[in-house]
C-alpha cells in the first residue's frame, strides 16, 4: 500500500494561507457556452453586492473576489449601468475586486496573433476601470506555449500564476513555489507555480464547514511542504464552491464565517483573502536573483483531447491560414475578419464540451455541437474576408459577362514558384460574350483556391508561375503557362518474387507485381496489390529514407486501444485519484495497448498526371468504415503531398488512430517543433516536466541525425509523437533509439471527460513529407508555410482589372 504524501515531512512554519476566490472560467463544461456567459455576468452583479453588504467583516474573513479571465468582466461592462461600473469601480479600488490578463484560459492551439489577441483586451479593461492589471493565470492547463512568455512580457505583465490540473498530465517544479521563465527572447518572467485551482477546499476540507477538520487539512499539507523544504511565509490557495461547482462557480457566502472561525482559535496560519494582486506583492519579498531560471516551452499534456474533433480542429487550423491571408492580402471587410477571430480564438479556449461527454446526453450533444460551429463559423468568415477582398483586388463588377484573366497572390514573405491547379470552366467562359457571372457565384465553395483537389476534379494544370514576396499578378486567360506530361517523372510495373517480404494476405509466396514511382527526388518501390512502399529511395543523397525492417509502412494506419481483456476503459491509462492528485501524485499507469493494422488493401491506383504520379491506395480496417490514402509524388519539389480520408465507426471505447512514418536515423538523433511562431527543440527547449510524450505542433516536426533531417508537415491536424508511441505516464526524455518513427496522431477519444467520445462523417487530412541535407529552421517555416497555403489564383471577370502586377500593402 502506498505511502501518502502527507504523511511525508515534517510541518512548516507558515504565517499565512493567501485565499483567492473565483470562479474558473470553463465554457460549456457545466452548462451550455450562452448559459455560461450569462452566469458569468451574474456572479459579478453578485460578488459587487455580497462584497458591499460584508464590509464591516474582521480582517481576513472580509471576503474578495477575484475574476480569473478578463473576457465576463468586459462583458459585463459593456452592458452594466454606469452607477455599476462605478460600484465595480470603487471595489477594485478598495482591492477587494481582482482582475486577471488573460481573456480565458487556453489550449495549445492559438498561433502567434492569436495569444497576441489574448492579451489585446487587457487594454480596454485597464482603461475603463483606471487601473493597471500586472498579473496573468492559467488555471486547470497543464502547460503554456513558449511564446506567451514574450507576448505577457511585452503587454508589462510582472507575474504569471499557473495553477495546473494534474489529471493526465504532471507538475513543473517547483510546487508550489517561484521560479523565473525565459522566454524564447532571453527575457525572464517571473511564474507563480501554484496548486490547482479549488486546493484550499480539497486540502483543507472547507466544504465540511468544521475548523477541527480543517486542521486536519492543514497538518497535512503543512507536513506535505515539509517534506519539499518549502520556504515561503505564505501558502497560496485558491476556493471555487466544491465539491457542489468545482467549476463556473458563484460566489460562496459560506466561506466567511468559516474563515472568521478558523482566524479566531489562532491555531494555524492566518487564513485571508487575496487577489492577484496581493499574491504579488506578497512574493516580491523573494528577489529575482535568488530564483531558479528555467527556459524552453511549457509543453502541454491536455491538448491531445483536440484529437477528439478532427475535422472542427482541422477547419479552426484552415481559419488560422486564411486569416494570415487577410492581414497581408488586406480586406474590405475588416469586420468579418474581427468576427472570425473572435470565433477561431473561442474554438481554442481549453474547454470541449459538457462534463458527460456521452453521445446519449443532450447536453454533451449541444455544447459539442456549439464548440465545433466556432471553428466552421471562423474558417468561413474568413474564407469570405480572403475572397471578398481577392474581388476588391480583381477589380471585379458585382455583375459581369464572361472571364479574362486569373489574379495570383503570394502573401507569404518569401517568393513562390506556384503550380496553381483551375478549373476548366474558367478556360471555357472567355470575353464579354461569356456566360453571366456575379460576386456570389463567383464566392461560391467550390470556387475556393485552397479547397483540397480531388482527381476527379475537372480542373488544368498551369505554372510555373513566379511571384515575388507580398506581390499580386493578373494573367490573361490565354497567357498561363500549362503544366505539360513531363519526363522527369515516370511509373512502371514488373513482376518478382517476394523473397518473404511482409505481406498483407497469405499470397506472400507467389511472385508479385512490384512498382516503381521515379521523379527527380524519389525511387519509390510499392506493393502493387497492397500498396505496400518498399522503399523510398532518396535521389538527392543517393540513399533509403524508410526504416524499411520495421513492421510498419509508410504513413501506415494504425488503431490503437484499450484491451478489454484486460480493462478496456479509460483507467487502463490514467486511474484518477483525487486524493492523491492533490498532493501531486500522478495516476498514470503503464498500460499495454492493443495496435491494429488494417486488415487488408482494398485496392492501390497510380495515375502519372502531367509533371506528378498519384497514388491512391484503400483499405479495410479496424475502427473505420472507410480508409483512403493519396500520395503526390512531383518533378518539381521533393514534398511528398499525402491526404487521408477515413470515417470512424461510432464506438465510445478508448482508441486512437496514428499514421506511422518509419524512419532510417542513428541513435542519439534530435527532434524539434514548431508551435505560435518559436521552434522547440524536443528536451533541449522543454522545461523540465512538460510533456514529452505527444506536441502539439503548429505547422512541422522535424527528426533527423547527423546526415539529414525529415519533416512531417501538419497543416490539419496538431498532434505528434517522436520516436514511437508515447502514449501513457510520462516521460522525463525522449528515448533516442535507432531508426525512430514520426507519429501523425490522427485522432484520439482518450479523454474521460470534457472531450467527445465520437466523431461522424469523412475525416480529411492533409499531411506532407520531406527529407532535407539538414536543418534549416527558415527553410522548414518557409515549406510549412507552402503546404499550409495552396496557392492564390481568383477569376477576373471581363471588365475587371487588366493584365498588370503590383505589391500588397504593409500588414
């Protein structure tokens, strides 16, 4: 039986417990996203009179409340009446109304703009109310991109307070304690890493309304700080209203008394309230020199739950690359552009759904439903912000006849060489005596630039096309470089015999038809009945890309889940206990997965169109009604384009579904990832405790030794793990094994909580891969960025702009 951890050290001296009350900011978890926001405003109305009506309450028994995320109190702001903003006003004045930087708590997914626009209203909030707002938090999350260090740095925050939920996840150290965050600048902020937000009620027992209980808590805890040379005066804790609301709570009028009487026997620390703010001013008593500096990204153990959504994550990615678009492209629709913000940024606040995530109960339906229209919603206002300003570009009328050119568009910062794909109907709609076209037809999904091609798709081929960083062309119709059969790329079949080779059916002793795909990067050698790749032989340095011993192909579908045999549920991972979470005890466990391949091919094509050979290969597998995979090989690039589609059966047991890349690397090799605009190098640029097991990266993942590096391009999907499956207890360093694999983690249900448990409908996903002579971090930010961003062509209609080429404006 094990030993609890409170029973652990000898008790602290402590002068006193530094109380914040709250309210955690979760949005949809107990109750619908609307109804949130509106109890949200209703508990500030409450806290300014429970506040008013307790000021004559002795010292630390007179009761504050702090509002842990920015967005309820704007809000609630924007509708109050001028004498309760004046009432909000005096209370924070009074120090007895704390606010917060951050507009809610968040995942991993926002890019740069996006945590920039996190702090954005930290402004407004200190001008209506005359203050100045020095202390940012993130509650429940387990971890924090690296780049919201520089982003709270330069909006003058003094202090961050973590105060992360151990479930599936584990602490940095120290905590709870101080330490100094290096920012990817080289700048230091100084982290509160506190407890998990509701500890003064789960360790001090407050929901027994007892005081003797209470100092049952406190011996505990005290003993617990013991035995990790605590050594602050103070103990930070915060109170929500459990065990009844852990989360959205209201204000508690039962804490007061409890407090009173606690304060009164004289027994144990001082017990008061604090807001943020106190907190700070309460640890500057401890320099900065005297602080430990801990660098690298607070990588975060929650975020593979995004896997539960596939497609509502894929479509908030795709928002966040037309949004990109738009702020250099420029748009005549600023309104729309704010209004897809606001969605994709609400999509990425860390809350999924209800608390029962169950598809049977209505409202796990609803609040999943709401969260996934965000991501829609914000990719297509964005959408229409990129086009409705590619018309103002174009010089388009609303209402025209016929076609005469295409506007290209490059808003990257480099140059591009784009081979634009367009539809045919375009060729055959020339001149003004052309068929009738109008703004909205011409806005039409099917007319989109970015919207994933499909060889049926009657579309030609065109390019090259040169444009210059930042810059727009119009072309005639009739001038555009076609796309011709190229010789540089070629197929052909033969047959051989198998030498037992692995196999997918019981035929693997008969001769097979082996294939061989050539471009000027690439020999690709493939199963003809399976579609099975054999090798990918790199043209460039003359050598085998693939781990081509390991049991798993290239991009291989895997299927990943719980034993029933053994225990099919969630706990066969992660057996929560609260007790024990409490005092940093972790639940993970060291579970053994059942990994399934697909059972067998269903049929494998291959197409050589123009300068490209496509291969397209089905599959019957487990966990799935349908499985596709489209490979791109081309004579221009050595990006392998890959787009997966596949419908999950609607099963509610623990699974997960991977994509393997087997690779040939020494040992010792290195990883690294992109993640808001910062490069993390995997271990090297990770603080000690974060997540090492799965990234969540924004655009690449980068392994490679010695003698080459390979990227995983991710423009859909986030998640990633290194070197094999991770998924389980955690890991304090990647294992640097010979012949590692890249992971694309596809999808995943594992969460027990909060995230859905099924996913309906074809999941498209587009990946791509390459292999470089090393690692170039530009390079790699400059191919992410082309993968991510099809290119830009849009119709010129017969009295729109002429042929002609020009800059876009400063962003």
């Amino acid at each position: 039986m094990s030993q609890n951890p409170a029973d652990i050290g000898s008790e602290v001296e402590v002068e006193e417990i530094l109380v914040l009350h709250h309210s955690h900011l979760d949005v949809g978890y107990t109750h619908s996203q609307p109804v949130v926001w509106e109890l949200q405003g209703e508990y500030i109305s409450q806290a300014i009179d429970w506040l008013e009506s307790t000021a004559d309450l002795p010292g630390g028994a007179r009761p504050k409340w702090t509002c842990e995320a920015y967005e309820p109190v704007l809000r609630w702001l924007r509708r109050a009446s001028s004498a309760d903003v004046e009432r909000f006003r005096a209370l924070h004045r009074q120090g007895r109304i704390g606010l917060a930087a951050l507009r809610w708590n968040i995942s991993a997914l926002p890019d740069r703009r996006g945590l920039e626009r996190l702090i954005a209203g930290k402004g407004e909030l200190e001008e209506i109310l005359d203050t100045r707002v020095a202390v940012a938090c993130q509650h429940d999350v387990p971890g924090a991109q690296w780049a919201l260090a520089d982003v709270l740095l330069d909006a003058g925050v003094e202090m961050f307070v973590m105060g992360a939920n151990l479930h599936s996840g584990r602490p940095i150290n120290p905590r709870p304690g101080l330490f100094l965050w290096e920012a990817p600048s080289g700048r230091t902020l100084r982290v509160f890493n506190g407890h998990h937000y509701t500890m003064f009620d789960q360790l001090l027992f407050s929901w027994d309304h007892s005081v003797e209980r209470m100092a049952q808590g406190w011996a505990g805890l005290s003993r617990h700080l013991g035995g990790m040379d605590y050594s602050l005066p103070f103990v930070y804790l915060s109170s929500t209203c459990s065990p009844v609301m852990w989360d959205n709570a209201p204000p508690s009028p039962f804490l007061p008394d409890l407090i009173r009487r606690w304060n009164d026997r004289g027994e144990g620390p001082t017990i008061r309230y604090a807001t943020f703010d106190d907190l700070l001013r309460a640890a500057s008593i401890v320099p900065d020199a005297s602080l430990e500096v801990q660098r690298g990204d607070w990588t975060d153990y929650w975020t593979f739950g995004a896997g539960s959504t596939p497609t509502a994550t894929a479509t908030s990615r795709l928002a966040k690359a037309r949004l990109q678009e738009a702020s250099v492209m420029g748009t005549d629709r600023p309104d729309v552009v704010i209004l897809a913000q606001e969605r994709g940024d609400l999509f990425d606040e860390h809350t999924w759904g209800f608390y029962d995530p169950s598809p049977a109960n209505p409202q796990a339906v609803t609040t999943e439903l709401l969260k996934k229209s965000l991501a829609h919603e914000a990719d297509e206002l964005a959408g229409f912000a990129v086009m409705s300003g590619l018309e103002a570009l174009a010089q388009n009328p609303l209402a025209d006849r016929g076609l005469s050119g295409v506007l290209v568009v490059n808003a990257a910062t480099h140059d591009r060489t784009m081979y634009p794909e367009i539809s045919n109907a375009w060729f055959r709609n020339v001149g003004a005596e052309g068929e009738r076209t109008y703004r909205a037809q011409r806005m039409a999904y099917d007319a989109r630039p970015w919207r994933v091609r499909l060889p049926e798709d009657d579309v030609r081929c065109v390019g090259p096309i040169e444009m210059p960083a930042r810059s727009w062309r119009v072309i005639p119709l009739d001038q555009l470089p076609s796309r011709e059969d190229h010789d540089a790329v070629s197929h052909a079949l033969e047959e051989s015999p198998t030498f037992g080779a692995p196999s997918w059916d019981a035929f693997s002793e008969l001769a097979r038809v082996t294939g061989t795909i050539e471009t000027p990067f690439h020999r690709v050698r493939y199963d003809a009945r399976t579609g099975r790749i054999l090798s990918l032989w790199d043209r460039t340095s003359e050598s085998e890309v693939l781990n081509i011993e390991d049991e798993f192909d290239f991009f291989e579908y895997v299927r990943e889940r719980a034993d029933a045999l053994v225990d099919g549920t969630r706990e066969a991972f992660y057996k929560r206990d609260l007790d024990g979470e409490k005092f940093d005890a972790s639940g993970w466990d060291a579970w053994r997965p059942i990994r399934e391949r697909a059972r067998r091919p269903l049929g494998c094509t291959v197409l050589v169109e123009n300068d490209q050979v496509i291969m397209t290969r089905r599959f019957e597998a487990d966990g799935v009604r349908h499985l596709t995979q489209r490979f791109t090989f081309s004579s221009r690039s050595a990006l392998i384009e890959v787009v997966v589609d596949f419908e999950l059966l609607p099963d509610t047991s623990p699974q997960a579904v991977y994509f393997v890349v087997p690779l040939r690397a020494d040992a010792g090799w290195v990883g690294s990832f992109d993640n808001a605009g910062e490069i993390v190098g995997l271990d090297t640029d990770q603080l000690k405790g974060a997540c090492r097991g799965w990234a969540t990266v924004e655009s690449f993942a980068a392994l490679g030794d010695s003698t080459r590096t390979h990227a995983l391009f991710t423009p859909d999907t986030p998640l990633v793990q290194f070197g094999t499956f991770h998924f389980g207890p955690p890991l304090d360093t990647v294992p640097r094994e010979r012949n590692p694999r890249l992971l694309a983690w596809a999808y995943n249900n594992y969460w027990m909580t909060n995230y859905p448990l099924t996913e309906a409908g074809i999941v498209r996903l587009r990946f791509g891969f390459q292999t470089y002579a090393h690692h170039d971090a530009e390079v790699l930010r400059r191919d992410a960025y082309d993968v991510a961003h099809a290119p830009i062509v849009w119709p010129v209609t017969t009295n729109g702009r002429g042929a002609g080429e020009g800059s876009l404006p400063p962003s």
